[in-house]
C-alpha cells in the first residue's frame, strides 16, 4: 500500500486474487494469537489463521497495482494470484496481473486452509506436476514478467517441488506458506477460534518465528538442489537479525508479514538499522570476535565469580564487590571505551552474504564428523544455582552433572558427558554453558546397551 511505500519497504505483496466466479466469504473470528509460548502484545511469536484469500475482486487489485506504480515507480509490486487447475483461467487471471503493470507475479500454489477444498491452493502445490504445468501455463502469457511459485512445506521434501517448478520456467520461487495447524483448546476444549454457535474450527495456517525453523530448512534444500533459481524467503523474518539467517541460506529477498501484523508499517525502520549495523560492523575489523552485535561474553574467574548466588555464599559475593569498588579509583570504575575507531571500514554489500552459511556450513548427517567431539562446561560466575541443568541431564539424558548438595554448583563429569546439548538447551541464563573441545585421546565411545 502507499503507507508501506511512505514508510520505505522496498516492495509489497498483494493479497492473493483469483477471478470473480471464485470469489470467497471469510469467517469471524478468523486470526489468532499464537500460543507456542506465553508472550503477548508485540513480543508474541505469530498467529494462526483461517482466513481464505482476499474477498475483493481482481479488478480491485489490478487497478490498485496500476495506481501505486504510478504513485511509486521505484518500488516492486507483486501479484499474487490464485486460479484452479484450468489452463484457461490461469492464462486470465496472469493477463490480468500482466496489464496491471506488476512487476513479479507470485502463483500461490500453498494456502493450506480452506482453497484447497475447492481445487486451488495447497491443492495443486502438493502435486509436482501440477505445479510443473500451472508454472509453464503462466510463463505462456506472462512475458518479461518474472513468475514466483509460493511454496509449501506441507509437503514430503519442498525441493521436488521447487524443481517441478524450475521445470515449468519459475524465475524464482517463494518459500514458505504458513504450516497447517490447529490452535491450542481450552479447558472445556474448544478451539481457538471457533466460528458459530457450534464453536466450530479448523485448521489453519500457523505463522511467525515458530516457522522460521522450517523456513531455513526449505531455502537451503531448494539452494541444494535447485542452484539458480531465485528465492523469496518468508516465514518468521521477525527482525534484522532473521532476515540475515534466510540471507545467509541463499535468499535475495525476503517477505515480511506478522512482524508487521505485531506492530505497523514503521517496522521496517528496525529492518533497515539493523542491517546497516549488521554490514557496517563486518566491515571492522576490531570487531571480528562480535556476533552481530552481541559483544563477547567477558567472565569473571575470580574467588568471588566462583561463589554461589544464594545465601551466605550471595552474602560474601556482595561484600567483596564492595570491597573491589573502594579499591578502584572513581575514573577507573567505568572500563568503556569512548576512542573512535580510527581506520577503514570495509562494509560489504548486502548481497555478499546471500547462501555464505548456505556453502559453508549445510551438510547432509552422514558429512558431519564423529571424531569432533565436545564437552559441556559451566562457568560459575554466570550459574544461578537452579539446578536445571542437572535435572534435565539426570532425567533424559547421561546422568554426567553433579549438583552439589551445598553449593547448589553444578560440575560435569566428563566421562560421561557425551555433549549432547540438552543442558544448554534448558539453561536459563545466556553463555553459562559452553562447548569446549574434547581431546583427541579421551573421545566418548557409543555406550551400545548390549550384554
């Protein structure tokens, strides 16, 4: 819209329109929170929704394509369009996108709610050979026009069908819809959301950071298997940061949707920030030990970084801060850097990062080295002394932690620490625990549970 366009997104991507005779009627309520965890408000991980494609006709949008590149000639507007499986009408409805002056149109061949019930959707886009045909159907008629298959992940392996896509002509393909699903129930259970007085649901598509997982997962294979082709990324780009990781898998482009729906349009001036931070910061060298712009972890090996965080032990720490503080001088007590770097920066260009983590660092299982084994390590100026990691690890995993019955300290017993990673996983508290190198001559041999 021209609020997107005022508030500086590069492009903007319409709801998907199919010809009138197909035209649909949404239900209310039809958009969820998501309740993967318990944030709310701008915070929360995503939603789930049941809303079918747009309710206006394709006139609609076409003209409101027409008016918005006359209104702003330097932004990507992109079609996005959904017919059944009928050449006649997928040749319509692309004439249509085509006159509208679109710049990339966009089949959805994904939406994993309701259209597929009627034949369009996730109908076709399960299909490898229907998603072959739709392409090369389109390209008939499309021109110059790049053509973009919108993916699901609703699917055995999305890189079969990126490449039915590939087949058909795509000059790119969008990955990925939403994931269908159904939202939690409540006590009574009954859903969320439930339409009538019946309280009837079904299921819907779940987006936001849950899908960013999956995400990842499809551009990479269809990186993998499908070099060349274009890839628009979506699916939990939720800020800077995430749009880097679908950057780095071998995206160009990424869609952005419930971050917007938690905030507004403005959102994109984080976007921007912090890829220009995330750019500028490669480009310093001094920097090079950061991730993105976490700055490393600095931990405290003294007496008092070794004493527990509870009673006497707490105690004792306080005292001898209080102490360290007296001994320092007042200018001395704020260790900050105020010098200005003084030096090139070599900032690379966005695209230089698209697919890096993609060829550097993706492998198939059977790749992976066994003989590259770590070791869990706790430090215990960061360790709070709740106990998870010994709990987890007792109960799920290889009973390697000894938590102390005094100092509450946990200590790994490395011969029987298989660095498995759970105790990470369930750690409350950032960089408490780590991965240290286990020495060639002490690696941990399969425990084969055999007599």
């Amino acid at each position: 819209s021209a609020k997107a366009a005022e508030a500086g997104w590069g492009f903007a991507v319409t709801k998907t329109f199919t010809l009138d005779k197909h035209l649909v009627t949404n239900v209310s309520p039809r958009i969820v929170r998501g309740t993967y965890n318990h944030k709310c408000g701008p915070g929360q991980p995503g939603f789930l929704n049941i809303e079918l494609i747009t309710e206006k006709t394709a006139a609609y949008w076409c003209q409101a394509i027409k008016e918005l590149k006359e209104d702003f000639p330097d932004r990507v507007m992109v079609a996005s369009i959904m017919v059944p499986y009928v050449k006649e009408e997928w040749h319509e409805i692309t004439k249509m996108a085509v006159a509208s002056g679109a710049d990339i149109i966009e089949l959805n061949l994904s939406c994993p709610h309701g259209m597929g019930e009627v034949g369009m959707g996730l109908a076709c886009g399960q299909d490898a050979e229907l998603v072959e045909e739709i392409t090369r159907w389109v390209k008939e008629v499309s021109g110059d026009i790049p053509v973009f298959p919108k993916l699901t992940n609703n699917v055995t392996e999305i890189a079969v069908i990126a490449k039915a896509a590939m087949r058909g002509g795509a000059d790119g393909v969008t990955a990925i819809n939403t994931m269908s699903g159904i939202m939690d129930l409540n006590g009574k259970g009954e859903p969320w959301p439930r339409i009538g007085s019946n309280k009837f649901t079904t299921a819907g598509g779940v987006s936001g950071d849950v899908n960013r997982p999956l995400g990842l997962r499809a551009v990479s294979m269809i990186s993998r298997f499908c070099p060349g082709l274009e890839i628009m990324a979506t699916g939990g780009a939720s800020s800077a940061d995430s749009t880097i990781q679908y950057l780095n898998m071998g995206a160009k482009v990424v869609q952005i949707c419930s971050s917007i729906q938690n905030q507004d349009y403005t959102v994109v001036s984080d976007y921007i920030s912090g890829l220009k931070t995330h750019l500028y910061m490669m480009g310093r060298p001094d920097l090079s030990s950061w991730v993105l712009q976490s700055e490393p972890v600095k931990y405290d090996d003294s007496e008092r970084g070794h004493l527990p965080h509870f009673g006497h032990f707490e105690e004792k720490r306080q005292v001898m801060r209080q102490e360290q503080l007296r001994n320092v001088k007042m200018g001395e007590r704020l260790p900050l850097d105020h010098t200005p770097f003084v030096g090139e920066v070599k900032a690379p260009k966005l695209e230089a990062i698209v697919g890096t983590s993609f060829r550097k660092h993706v492998r198939t299982h059977n790749d992976l080295p066994r003989d590259e084994q770590v070791v869990a390590f706790v430090h215990e100026d960061l360790c709070i002394n709740c106990g998870k990691c010994y709990m987890t690890c007792n109960d799920n995993a290889y009973q390697a932690i000894h938590f102390d019955a005094v100092t509450h300290q946990a200590k790994i017993v490395e011969e029987k620490c298989t660095g498995c990673g759970l105790c990470l996983a369930v750690c409350p508290v950032p960089n408490c625990i780590e991965f240290v190198s286990r020495p060639a001559d002490k690696l941990v041999q399969p425990d084969r549970g055999l007599l």
